[in-house]
C-alpha cells in the first residue's frame, strides 16, 4: 500500500481508503460477521483509513466498524462525522455537533477520531455552518477528541466558500471525479492544493452504477446517466477488464486525492479492489470510455439547498 500526507494534517492515509456506508447496509442487507472480517483483512493489508458516519445505517454503521476495530484502534485512522442523521434529517447546531461526537466515540468504542467532517453542508445554511458547526468543531478538536475537521459534500462550490470563509483541515468530495464526472479537477482541486487542504475523493464506482450491480434503487442520478453506467460496465467487459476496476483504477491515478474512498462490507471486494494497486492503466480503454460517456459527462443531480447548487 503506498501512503499519502492529507494536506496539512500529519495523517499519513493510503491511497485506498475504507468507505463504511456499506457496512450499515446502506447498499443493502451486509452479513455483519463478513463486515467484520472485510475491516480486519483490509487492515491487514495496509488499508488502514476508514470513513463512516452516524447517517449511515442510521448509526449501524459507526457501531459495526466499532465492534470490529475492537483491540485494532491504534492500528488506523477513523473518519466521521456530524449534523446529518437522516434523508432529510440535518442539524447544524452547535449544540447537536457537540453531542453528536459524544454519541459518536461511544459506538466507536474510542475517545477521539482522527477526523471529524460536517456531513453534506449544501443542506445546510452556510451561514449557521460557519459561524456553529465549524466553531464548534474546533472545540470539539481542542477537546482532544478529534485530531482534525474536514467538511464534506456533493456541492462543489459550498465546499470552497466554505473553506474561504474558514480554515478546514480537509474537504470529502463524492461523485465529482471518477470515469463519469471529472469536474472536481476545475472547481476544486486548484484550490485545495493552493490552502494545504487535504482532499479526499469518495464514490470512484458512482455509488455503484459502475459496477454489474448496477445503481441501487435510491440513486439519484438521472435515468440516462444509469443507463450510460451500464454501457461503460459492458463496453468494459467485452475488453476483459471488469468495471469496478477501471474505474478504481482512475481514480487511483489522480496526483493531489490523499486517498479514494470505495465503498466495502467484503473481504472479496477489498481484495478485488487491492488487487488494482499493482494493475496499470489502460489509457485505450480510458479514450473510449471517454467518447462513449461525453454526452452526459459531469451530469450530476440536485443536492441541498437550491442557492448551494453548483449550476444552477
Ligand atoms: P462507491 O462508489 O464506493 O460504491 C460502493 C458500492 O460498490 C457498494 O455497493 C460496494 O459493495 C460496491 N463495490 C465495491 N467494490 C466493488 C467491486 N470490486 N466490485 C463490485 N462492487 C464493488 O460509493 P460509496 O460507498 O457511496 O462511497 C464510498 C465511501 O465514501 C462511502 O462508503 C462513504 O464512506 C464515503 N462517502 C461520503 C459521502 C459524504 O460524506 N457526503 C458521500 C458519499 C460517499
């Protein structure tokens, strides 16, 4: 596994980072015992970042990835975060951000995470974000029981304003760059790179749609942009290169990302997708990928609040 500095934190993460959504079944019913093992094998081998979230599983998800790094904590690093715990449940209070990391270190079995991010901002009022939620954070760090705070989002552009107006450790961009969107690289990695902000990118497979699975029935995404992820699944078939891992691939490949975060809850998927570190990169394939995804190429869905859209 090879490592990478998260900006200006002092965390070294590897390339391959540990999404836990899947672990709270947010892609369906997961065997926990086989989420555990899946945490262990993945440690084992060098991936030793993970993300999770109370919104996920609706705290199932923190609470299986606790379990499971019972005895292991001082082997990685633990990402989570606050002020979203449902479909549309948010609060960005300082209040519930305060409490929230409570709640969180105690299904976490541990007493600090070494990042705590404020989940989807683009849902909230920017102005109560800045001014309660990232101060509140901050006390939240001076407390000892979170080495950095980062913000996370779908939203672009919320993201930089955010982090104009106040210094934040790290930004978690999902879908904005991978084989279907790669808009990340003009609106927001310039700028990361300019402020030490370390950047981390989640999604590569587009919350599944390149995958033979398929979207899961809640995405998002426009009818057209599924039925583009099942041509690029096809196209990548008949090549005799399974799309999870040109897509990883990718993804892997980007020169300022810390870390790419797949979403996992087997030990067959991490091994599959550690198997890409030593695969290279078909730049053939890539150029056809390319033409065939150009007509909805950076197509993303509504997120938030109307005035936090990207392109409005
Ligand atoms: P993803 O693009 O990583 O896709 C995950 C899906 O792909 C899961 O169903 C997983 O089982 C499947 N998969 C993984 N490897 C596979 C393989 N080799 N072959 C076939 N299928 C495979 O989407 P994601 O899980 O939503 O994103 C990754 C992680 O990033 C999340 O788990 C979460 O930790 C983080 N994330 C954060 C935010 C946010 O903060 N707003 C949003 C999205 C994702």
């Amino acid at each position: 596994m090879k490592y990478r500095r998260l900006g200006h934190t002092d965390l070294d993460v590897p390339l391959l980072g540990f999404g836990a959504a899947p672990l709270g079944g947010e892609y369906g019913t997961i065997d926990p015992a086989e989420g555990e093992r899946a945490v262990h094998y993945a440690i084992d081998h060098g991936i030793t970042f993970f993300d999770t979230a109370p919104y996920y599983g609706r705290t199932l998800s923190e609470e299986r990835l606790g379990k499971a790094l019972a005895g292991r904590r001082h082997e990685v690093m633990i990402a989570t975060k606050c002020s979203r715990y449902g479909l549309d449940d948010f609060d960005f209070s300082a209040k519930r951000v305060e409490e929230s990391i409570d709640e969180s270190l105690g299904r976490l079995q541990t007493d600090y995470v070494d990042l705590f991010q404020i989940h989807d901002i683009e849902f909230g009022d920017l102005k109560q974000v800045i001014e309660e939620a990232l101060p509140a954070a901050r006390r939240v760090q001076q407390a000892g029981k979170a080495r950095y705070i980062g913000i996370t989002g779908l939203q672009l552009k919320p993201l930089r304003r955010m982090a104009e107006a106040a210094p934040v450790d790290t930004i978690l961009s999902y879908a904005r760059y991978n084989l279907m969107v790669r808009d990340l690289d003009e609106l927001m990695t310039p700028f990361a790179k300019q402020h030490g902000i370390g950047l981390i990118n989640a999604s590569p497979l587009h919350l599944r749609i390149l995958t033979p699975s398929g979207a899961p029935e809640w995405h998002p995404a426009l009818p057209e942009v599924k039925e583009m992820g099942r041509q690029v699944v096809e196209l990548c078939e008949r090549r005799g290169k399974p799309a999870p891992k040109v897509a990883l691939r990718f993804c892997l490949d980007h020169p300022y990302v810390s870390t790419t975060l797949v979403g996992l809850a087997t030990v067959d998927q991490v091994r599959q997708n550690l198997e890409i570190l030593n695969e290279s990169t078909d730049i053939d394939l890539l150029s056809e990928i390319d033409e065939l995804v150009r007509p909805v190429m950076n197509q993303i869905w509504p997120s938030g609040r109307p005035e936090n859209h990207d392109y409005n």
